[in-house]
DNA sequence: CCTCATTTGATGCAGCTGCATCAATCTTGA
DNA sequence: TCAAGATTGATGCAGCTGCATCAAATGAGG
C-alpha cells in the first residue's frame, strides 16, 4: 500500500494548486484589460529578444519555456501573424528554420513588461517581503527539481526589463 | 509610475508558476496514467459525496469549485454522460436541477483518491517535512487572499479520503 | 397584476491544448 | 554508400476554456 501525504502536505498541496491559477488568473485579466496578448506570448518575446541575435531555432525556444513542440510551432504561427515575429531559413540544416523577432515584438515585449511588472507587484510583491518571497522560492523549488531538471541561470537585472526565469 | 516588484517577489512567481504546472503535470499524468479521467472530475465528486444527500445545485458546485459557470454546466455534463451523476430536477425552483452523484460515482472518487493521495505524496509530501509544508501553505495563503476571498473550513479528515479544500 | 431586473443553466463560436502522425532532413554505422 | 533511426517542424482531430448570449423562471416594486 502506498504511503498517504500527510494533512500537511494535502494541505500544501491545494494552496499551491489554487492560489496559483487565483494569481495567475488576476495577472493575466490585468493584461488583458491593458490590451495585451496572453502571457505566454511575453514570455516567447523574451525570450526572442534575449537571444544573441534576436533569433532562435524553434527547439530552442521549447526547450527555454517548456512547452511541448506543437505549442511552440502554434505560438511562433501566431506570432508571425501579427508581425511580432517572422520566420527565415535554416541555411546549414533545411529541417529547421530560425525564428527572428521583429521591431514590433521588440517593442510590445517591452511595454507588456510595464503591465506584467506592475501586476506581480501588485499581487506578488505587495503581499509578501523580499524575505518571505526568498522563503517561498526556496520552498517552491524544493518541489521544482522532482519532475525534471530546472535550470535558472544567475537571475541578473530582472527589474531591468523582464523577470528572468 | 507603478512600483516595480523585487527581484525576490519576480523570482517567487516565476517558481509558483513553473512548479506549480510541473507538479500538477506530474500527478495528471499518473492518474491518467492509471486509467483516469481529469482531476476536475475527481473534485466534482468530492463535493457531491460530500453534500449531505449526494446532490447539489449547479451553483453550489460552481460556487465550490471556483469555476464558472458554464464550465460547470459541461463538466455535469460529462458526468452525468459517464454515468457518475445524474440530473434531477428541482421541484421548488424550475430554472434549477440537482446533480446527484451515483454509486458509480462514488465509487470511482474513491478509486481516484487512492491514485491522486499516492501522487500527492510522490511530488509534494516526500518533498517537504510536514513543518515546511506548512509554511509553504502559509506563504501561499498570502497570495490567495488577494483576488477573492478562499473559504477554507476547518481541515479535518483530510487523510481519509479527500483533500480537504 | 404587470413589468423589469436577477438568477439559473445551456450553447454557439473561436481559440488553445494534447495526441498522434506525417514529411523532410540529418546522422550513424555497417 | 546506404539503410535505419533520430531530429525538426507541421497538422488533423478531439476536447476543453472563455466569451457572449440566450431562454426560462423567479423575485421585487409599483
């Protein structure tokens, strides 16, 4: 028979559960009401504008939000619908392609950070001190490492222009 | 110009997010894995076989599970097309109905319960002493009470066969 | 009693997700 | 060199979500 979680546990559980899709719900409804695209959109621009040269192999980009490849092939479809993206040509290996972010995705990028930076604050930041969110992490991450690797590279000036991952 | 969160605040909601859809990832996967369906199912049965004569309005539901509205109408839906519940209609009301949850119904909850406590465990109680699962509750809890309010009552038997909410 | 607002539940539509699968290309190794 | 396998990316299909809206019934006020 396995071992039951103790109430403890359960407990951690459901709050993890519920106050994440509470937060999120409230973050993503205050970019949307900015006019903004979904979150994740964002984090695809980020990550697009973080590369050395502002483009990235489809793979790539999965790998760095870790969504599953169609959703990627579905995201960048919809990013280069609406100019924020455009695709070209892999020369040196013609299965693949590069992803390129555009001035336009350069642009919304930065000015959802405005929006989506001030919603963490207001539903993150706001609620808890610097102490109790290194606490909170700690915790988090404690749980993070089960199901596959999470690599966080040095978070640096996540004030700057982005949260870092 | 709205206050920007702290790197620590940024960081905290990056791991709620990323651990969260992990570890709900990871435990959707072993029950369905296990031959069930979704863990919203697993909650509407919860709540019907908690309700004292097994049935409940839609907007009870609803209004426990923290879902809309229509949402609910569809999950009933389901249920009642699985045979796990069943509609019935509301003498004192005619907009209204019951649900009423089955035999079938109750029994595959506590089937359920049996694959979802051992995921509990796996990902989250084995993770964590019970002392830090419960200030990772605390620090949740935090959060939560921001968008909404969270009835939480009184966590009794959650062992024995239920989250408790 | 009658009208208007509210509550309850259902549903058409669009968008997104997961699953399975496909085609094209690349890589490996005999 | 060539066949088998791996990698890269796209896509058809089903299911679920959110939004808007609808119809039916109830309730509140005049």
């Amino acid at each position: 028979m396995k071992r039951k979680p103790s109430t403890e546990a359960t407990s951690a559980w459901i709050r993890l559960m519920r106050v994440q899709s509470r937060v999120l719900d409230c973050v993503e409804q205050d970019l949307k009401k900015a006019g903004f695209p979904p979150l994740a959109w964002y984090d695809a621009l980020l990550e697009l504008s973080r590369a050395p040269s502002g483009e990235l192999r489809p793979v790539e980009l999965e790998r760095q939000m870790l969504i599953p490849q169609y959703s990627t092939s579905r995201l960048i479809d919809r990013l280069v619908d609406e100019g924020l993206a455009s695709r070209r040509e892999c020369k040196i290996d013609k299965r693949g392609q590069f992803v390129e972010i555009t001035e336009a995705g350069r642009e919304l990028q930065k000015r959802m950070w405005g929006a989506y930076s001030a919603a963490i604050e207001k539903y993150v930041g706001s609620k808890l001190s610097d102490a109790d969110a290194v606490k909170l992490s700690g915790l988090l991450d404690r749980l993070g490492c089960s199901c596959g690797e999470m690599k966080l590279p040095p978070v640096a000036n996540v004030n700057e222009s982005s949260p870092s991952r």
